[in-house]
C-alpha cells in the first residue's frame, strides 16, 4: 500500500504475515479484528505517529485510530534509515 504520511512510499507486509502467525489464534484473531482500519489509517493518515529511533538504523512510527465503533488500535510500521523501506508491522488493540 501506499501512504500519505510517508509521502506516497509504498509500505510493505512481508513481515507483519510472519509477525501475525507467531501468535495463537486468540491473538491472532483480535489484531485481524483490526486490519481494514489499519491499513486506511496508514493509507490516509497524515498526522505525526509516534517515532522512536532505534540504533539498529531503524524508526518505529506508531500510529493512533479509531475504528467507527469507538475502539482504540495502534498500528506500527518499522523505516529503515539506510534502505527507506517501510514494513507494516503490527496492528493491536489500544
């Protein structure tokens, strides 16, 4: 997908897929609860997430949603500084 905030840059799934099925199903079945809005928010947000720079070369952005029932979520996504690529990796309840 492709994000506002990160000015059109494509953000990629790969890791998030194998992320999600370290989970058990319980877990695994809350965070997909989830993903629509995730995947909009990424796609249209263009408020400042929550950064914070690790020293590995890599940026955590968190992002803040609401589903239209009212319900937090949070959504991650790991920069890499040197590379710029962009990995979707989490969505969970707030």
């Amino acid at each position: 997908m492709r994000s506002a905030y990160f000015e059109k840059r494509k953000v990629f799934f790969d890791l998030f897929w194998k992320h999600l099925y370290q989970k058990s199903f319980k877990e695994r079945s809350k965070r997909l609860k989830f993903i629509r809005c995730a995947v909009e928010l990424v796609e249209k947000s263009r408020n400042d997430p929550d950064s914070i720079e690790e020293k590995r070369g890599e940026i955590w952005h968190r992002f803040g949603g609401l589903t239209k029932s009212g319900e937090l979520f949070y959504v991650q996504v790991k920069e890499d500084k040197k590379t710029r690529r962009l990995d979707f990796m989490s969505v969970f309840p707030g």
